[in-house]
C-alpha cells in the first residue's frame, strides 16, 4: 500500500506535472520515479519509522555520522526520537 501526500497542481495541468509531493510505503516495496525533466535539482529525503522499543541488532555504524548503538540496546537519542508517546491509562 502506498500513501501519496501534498500534491499541487501547476498550471497548465496534466496529470504529470506536479510540484512536492511524497509517498509513505513498506520499505520492501520496489520503488521509484521518472527521470527528473527540469532544470532544477530534485531533492528528497527519507524517514525510517520503527516501535518504540526496537534495539539494535548490530555494533556496526548503521548511518554516517550517527553515534553506534550498540548491539541489544534500544534505538533512542538525538538520531531516533520518540515521535509519538501515546497517553498513560
């Protein structure tokens, strides 16, 4: 399943010609886009959502210049915030 956010139509219409948008998939979906036809760069950026709770599962560094987690301990900090703390019962 995949969730397309912030479309905005341009003028002159078409299908095609939209400026922002994203998607929100399953990180093992295959994926992908068109050649980028403008003048102007294409930016992007990605965001890894997981349980709070989850722990590392390795002692290797898992991103450039993000701090090693080390293996069985909880992914937290600076680089992996809590986004959503649901309210105590």
């Amino acid at each position: 399943m995949v969730f397309v956010f912030g479309i905005k139509p341009q003028p002159g219409g078409g299908e095609s010609n939209f400026a922002g948008y994203g998607t929100f998939h399953h990180p093992k979906m295959v994926h992908g886009s068109y050649e980028n036809r403008s003048d102007r760069p294409r930016r992007a950026f990605v965001i890894n959502v997981f349980a709070d709770g989850t722990r590392s599962d390795t002692d290797a560094e898992i991103l450039s210049g993000v701090p090693v987690i080390k293996k069985g301990k909880k992914m937290e900090g600076r680089f992996f915030p809590l986004l959503y703390a649901p309210p105590s019962l």
